[in-house]
C-alpha cells in the first residue's frame, strides 16, 4: 500500500498551492474517510474544468498541481488531482486507464480526433473500507448540464464510473478496452498509446500535437 500513498513527480500533494486547497475542501468536512473522499471527489470534478483540448505532451501537464493550476484538464490530471488529494489524507489511491467509445462528443472532437474512441481515459481508485474503489472526477457539473447528462456522484462505497445513457436514455459510454491500474502516471505508456491512436495529431517531430479546432468542450456544445 505504501506504493499508493507516496507523493510523486504526478501525485504532487506537497505542492504548497495543492496542499492549501486540500485544506479548504475538508474545512467542515467529518473526520470520516468516506465523507473526505466524497468532498474531495466533488472538488476535483468541478473546480476543475474538463477540457481535452489542453492537452499536452510534457509530463509536468499530467500533475495535479497543474490540473490545479490551470483550472481546466481532461480526465488523467483530474483523476490524478482527486488521487493526490486522498494520498494526502491517508487514503491510497491508484491510476486506471481504459479506452472509452463516447457516443455523445461533440462533432468538432470526432473529427479532429477521427474516432469517437477516447484513448486512455483516466479514472482513480480509492482504497476504502477496505477494497478499491473506482471514481470518475472527468466531467464538472456545468459541462454535464450542457450534454443533458447527470453528472457523475460517488458515495465512497460503489464505482462511480461514466455513465452508459444519457437522462433520455441514448447511448452515452461504453468502455471497450482496460489498461489496467498504476501506482503513478505511465507517462511514456500513454502518449505511445496516444500517438499509435491519433497519429495525425502529431505529423512533424511527433512531440508537439496539432492544434485543437476549437478552446474549449464547453464552445463546442453551446
């Protein structure tokens, strides 16, 4: 377990900015696991925007502190904001990848993507009450609101995973292919899986990827 506690170059939770916002998202919050887990949860899906758009290849872009610090990021840096969080109160945590179909992306993301295939999507898994448990902070409640979805919950107790139809009960995500768990972010595993996925996006050096149609998820849907 000791593995699924430690801060690392990506679960940074003695970054001094992350640290302080950890404490104000548990003022007030019970000393219960479940109930810090929960708060946490919350704070990592909606103070933090979801925005594939920004993605990047360096590895300091897939840190929490930076997930934190920009104020908007796609599912890996969010997943792994909430895992550092937990680690910093005692709570173990670890990275899951999964490949996801997403019935419900906007026109503009498939076509610059060429797929509704999300390529190693990030979620985390937290160790309470003894078993993992899996939790999706990706998608804030604003963004929910503009796909007419639910947004996701976690109750600390059952996987909260992204959710297969939508409030009018249309296709919404399937997850078709799992990576499995990690201790810390496989920087090199996901952008090789990325690159081989995608690799239009990266047609000079196959460093930089090209520029997104448009600055937000969020524009796309309005």
């Amino acid at each position: 377990m000791e593995h699924y506690l430690q801060p690392t170059e990506f679960f940074d939770y003695n970054q001094p900015e992350l640290k302080a916002w950890i404490a104000a998202r548990l003022e007030g919050v019970p000393e219960n696991k479940v109930e810090q887990a929960k708060a946490l949860y919350l704070a990592a899906r909606d103070n933090v925007s979801y925005n594939p758009y920004v993605f990047r290849p360096e590895p300091e872009t897939f840190s929490a502190s930076y997930a934190l610090k920009t104020g908007e990021s796609y599912c890996i840096p969010k997943a792994v904001l909430l895992g550092a969080a937990a680690r910093s109160i005692g709570i173990p945590s670890r990275l899951g990848l999964a490949d996801v179909r997403n019935h419900l992306s906007s026109p503009k993301l498939i076509e610059w993507l060429r797929s509704d295939i999300f390529r190693m999507h990030g979620f985390i898994e937290l160790y309470l009450n003894g078993r993992w448990v899996k939790a999706t902070p990706a998608f804030n409640k604003q963004l929910c609101e503009l796909m007419n979805v639910e947004p996701l919950e976690f109750d600390g107790v059952n996987d909260s995973i992204f959710q297969e139809y939508t409030e009018a009960g249309e296709a919404h995500m399937e997850y078709v292919n799992d990576h499995g768990v990690f201790h810390d972010v496989p920087h090199d595993f996901i952008l090789s899986g990325i690159r081989n996925a995608y690799s239009h996006l990266f047609p000079e050096s196959g460093d930089e990827p090209a520029r997104a149609p448009t600055d937000s998820l969020e524009a796309d849907l309005e």
